[in-house]
C-alpha cells in the first residue's frame, strides 16, 4: 500500500477575488470551487450581526449596508492605523483577511472532504516586511500551519513552467491584479526556477481603473443635474457606483459601448460610457505599468539580462483589451494571456506539493546519512547525486508518485527581495543616512554583514533602526525609508570612541528577516526579529485568534 502525500494547499488570497487548489493524484493543479460552484470567492466581507458572511452574498450586501461590509482589505495590509469598527469591537485587515481564508478553505473541505491545515499563501511581490508578516498572520488566525508566504507572480511562473514543454527561457510576467501590479523577469531552466528582478505597485490594480469609472460618472451627474454636490460622500451611493463601474468595465471588455444608470438624492440620470472613453480616463493607469516594466527591466540589464523570450500576462485585470493591446506595441511582441484568474492559486498549490514530497525527501537522506535537517537546512542541496537518485527512487516507489515527478519536485526556485533593508548610522560629516545591507533584487535566502561604529566614548547602548525602502543604492536618505523595527544593543563600559558593532541581516526565503547586533570588545549581543508595530501581535493578535474560535464564516 502506497504512503498518501500529504497535501498543501495553495490559496491566492487577492485583493478582489480569492481561490484555492491542491495538487491532485495525478499531479495536476485542481482549483477547489466554493459552496456556491464558483472557482473564484469576492474578497468581501459583510459584518451581518453575530455571522461573516464572505463571498457573492457580502458583495451584494454592500448595496444594503454599505457601513457593514469591507472590500479591498488586502490594500491595507500591514498599516499600522487601519481598523475597522463594528458592534463595538475593532477588526485589524489580518483578522478579516483570515475571514477570507477561512470561507475558501471550508468550502474546499466540504467539496473534498479533508480537513485544510497546511497552507501556502500568495502575496504581491513587491509586499514589504509588513504585509508579509500581516500575511502569515492572517494565515495563523484563520487555523493554518502556514507553510509559506510565496510572491504571485513566482506562483505564476511556477504554473507556467509545469505546463510548457519549451525549456530554457526568460519570462516576464506581468501581474495586473484586482488591487496589485508586479512586473517580475523569470528564468526557467530545467533544474531551476529564478527570479531575476520584480518591480511594481501594490496599489494599482483593476480598482484604480473601476474607480476612473466612477469619477466620470460623479462629473456626468453633476453636469446633467447642475449639482455641485459630491455625491461619493453619500455611501450608499459610491457603493451602487463602485458595484456599476465594475460591471461597465467588464461589459467594456467585450462591447464598444455600455449604459449606466446613477440614482442619487430622488434624481436618477442616465450615462453611455464608450470603450474609448474609458480608455482615456484610465490611459495613465496603463503608462504606469509600462514604466514600472520599464524600470525594471533596466534593473535587470544591470544583473546581464538584456532580453526576454515571452510575456505572460495573469491577473483578472489583463482581460481588458487595451492593456495586451498596449504592451504588444510597446514590446513588439504578441503577449501570453495565462489562466489570470487561477494561475496563482494552482502555482502555490504545485509549490506546496513539491514542499510536501521535499518534506519525504528529507527524511529519507537524514535517516540514510543520519544526517539532522534541523542543523542542516540545504540538506538536499548537499546530499551526492548517487543517494539523492537513490531516495527519489524510493521515494516514488513507496509513494506512488511517478519518478519524474519526484524528480520535478527537486528543482530549485529562488526569489528575490521586492525592497532594501538597512540600517541609520551617522556619516562622516555627522549627518544619518541609511546604509542597505541588503539591497532590492537580491536573491534570498541571504545573510549579511557590517560593521558600523559607536560615535562617542562610554557610550552606553545602541539604538538600532531598521528601515526599508526601494531604492538600489547603497546610502539612501533617511526621510526615503520607512523604520521597520528597532533594536537596544546594551555596551559594556567605558568604550572608547569609534568601538565597532557588527550588524548581520538575515532574509529568508519568504521575506522574514532577523538582525543580529555584536558589541565585537566583549561580545554582547541582542537579536531581533522583525514583527513590527505595523502588524497585529500580543494581546490583540490572542483575541483575535480566540474570536476566530468562536466565529462561524459563511
């Protein structure tokens, strides 16, 4: 009797849409569909009295009760400022994420039958420190052993490669989500799965399009009512706009033109929106995206990458026409539309599957070897050839799984950091910079070191700022990073001047990062992982996983 794979699903929780899969008998990418047969979920929630309700049903709600329902959540990942108030308790974007999460993992257990625990979420990749770990959270609130945090468009590339026949090339994937844009350049080999650079804006997406929709209308109802009201202020009102401009852009998708009903304060007026139109009003949304390629793309000549081979478009948005229309001019070349709305969720789900048949592999190279993956964490990467093929073997045989699947599990897939980690230290000229130990494009996992210097004698401690921010330079200004976390380093006393403490960044594979500051005269040394002030932690992370608890997701 065969050993069953353990299986790790693979959900894309979107800014606007939701879905999750797993990696079937056959080793193929299934997505799950929810309890109303639907393949993808609304990312909204509706606050209906003691119940969530997630889904179709809170979409609607909105109409109703505006005040009650929150979309686009995914936005406000990891700000610190965000919450939302409702029947006097507040709500933080993780926990009402993890009510997302919730509804497609319970639906996809009624559908199969199987309890979902192991997870491997998706985020954007140019997601920071902050929504990263407001990611995971999300995960850990909603009941999840959450075994990655994987970037959308790796995820994609991760599909892509398991289906194209075609090996050794260089892919460009461009992500146009519901709330997110990444741009990333891929290179798939046979044995490897490397990012090369990512760029973009997790605060363009399909909204900012549906949201010039409804800036067009606000000005045809003032201009055919004479009204200088702002007819937005009213919630009910941008909520029946925000649901009509989605719609218009859909139907525009496929139809020249489109007719659009506003009803506002007893008035209600009647708007033809054309394709052309909309394509005006939004056209510097879609230069953006251009130039955010563009940008990239000089990041990635700078690593040797002058050219790519295909251009895979995911992402629901890519289905309006103008933006393949725009990019195969910009590039001269004919762009791939590539299963946008289920790419991601299946490539997390593929990654999931190759985390599970690792997880076999491991074990049994530590029992062949009596080596110990816990102090060796590239085990695999350092096991002969002879005994790997010795385990995969085994592996396939005791499993069921075909031999080349479990040799496809072992490919390798290395991501890059979206941004550049540092630290504010003084100049010589005693102004503070920030010095980037890590920088933007590196591939991760990555560990670095500095030394940097106290500035006066008997100091007594060491505050240790650590700050993020986008640029490739090695020495940024201090007002062009945001402060991520901090760090107290204690110095023994009566230090001279100019007494060194070394400083070590260490990223891993999904974007945790851990520093780790020596005083090198006496070796004191403080540690800090970065959980930040901007995610929800202590007594406020505990209520709310004892609410998930109690709470029923519908």
């Amino acid at each position: 009797m065969s050993e069953p794979i353990k299986k790790i699903f693979g959900i894309d929780l979107g800014t606007t849409y939701s879905s999750i899969a797993f990696v079937d008998e056959y080793g193929k990418p299934v997505i799950i569909p929810n309890a109303e047969n639907q393949r993808i979920t609304p990312s909204v929630v509706f606050f209906d009295g003691s119940e969530i309700v997630v889904g179709d049903v809170a979409k609607e709600s909105a109409k109703l009760y505006p005040n009650e329902v929150v979309s686009f959540i995914k936005r406000s990942m990891g700000e610190a400022d965000y919450v939302f108030e409702y029947d006097n308790k507040t709500y933080r974007p993780e926990e009402i994420s993890s009510f997302i999460l919730r509804k497609v993992a319970q639906d996809a257990e009624q559908t199969i039958g199987e309890k979902v625990r192991d997870v491997v979420i998706t985020c954007p990749a140019y997601f920071g420190i902050n929504e990263r770990e407001a990611t995971r959270k999300a995960g850990e609130i909603a009941g999840f052993n959450v075994r990655q945090i994987i970037n959308e468009p790796t995820a994609a590339a991760i599909a892509y490669g398991t289906v194209q026949e075609t090996e050794n090339r260089t892919v460009l994937v461009y992500d146009l989500g519901g709330g997110t844009f990444d741009i990333t350049m891929i290179d798939i080999q046979e044995n490897s799965i490397d990012v090369i650079c990512t760029g973009g804006d997790h605060n363009l997406g399909g909204k900012d399009w549906d949201d010039r929709i409804v800036s067009f209308l606000v000005q045809e109802f003032q201009r055919q009512t004479g009204s200088t009201e702002d007819i937005l202020e009213d919630p009910d009102t941008w909520q029946d706009l925000q649901l009509s401009a989605e719609k218009s852009k859909k139907i525009l998708s496929q139809r020249d033109k489109t007719p659009i009903s506003i009803t506002h304060g007893g008035e209600r007026v009647k708007v033809e929106l054309g394709r052309n139109k909309f394509e005006e009003i939004s056209r510097d949304l879609l230069e953006r995206t251009v130039s955010l390629t563009h940008e990239m793309l000089t990041e990635a000549k700078n690593k040797g990458y002058e050219r790519f081979d295909e251009i895979i478009m995911v992402g629901g948005s890519t289905r309006m026409p103008q933006i393949p229309e725009r990019i195969r001019r910009e590039f001269n070349m004919e762009p791939r539309m590539f299963d946008p709305d289920e790419a991601i969720a299946k490539g997390a789900a593929i990654y999931g599957w190759k985390l599970s048949l690792n997880d076999g592999l491991i074990r049994r190279i530590a029992e062949k070897t009596n080596r110990n993956p816990d102090a060796e964490p590239d085990i695999m990467e350092t096991t002969p050839a002879n005994i790997m093929e010795e385990v995969v073997r085994q592996m396939s045989e005791e499993t069921g799984v075909t031999l080349s699947a479990v040799r496809r599990s072992t490919i390798s897939i290395n991501d890059v950091t979206s941004k550049s980690f540092g630290v504010v230290a003084r100049r010589p000229n005693n102004s503070e910079a920030v010095f980037n130990l890590i920088l933007k494009n590196t591939t991760v996992p990555v560990d670095t070191k500095r030394s940097f210097y106290t500035p006066e004698a008997n100091q007594e401690r060491v505050l240790i700022r650590i700050m993020e921010n986008e640029s490739t330079d090695k020495v940024v200004p201090v007002e062009h990073s945001a402060e991520i976390g901090t760090a107290v380093l204690v110095l023994p006393a009566g230090l001279p001047e100019d007494s060194p403490v070394e400083i070590e960044f260490q990223l891993n594979r999904e974007g945790r990062l851990l520093i780790t500051a020596v005083e090198t005269n006496e070796f004191r040394k403080v540690t800090a992982k970065i959980e930040t002030r901007s995610v929800i932690q202590g007594k406020e992370l505990e209520e709310a996983m004892a609410r998930s608890q109690s709470l029923i997701v519908h």
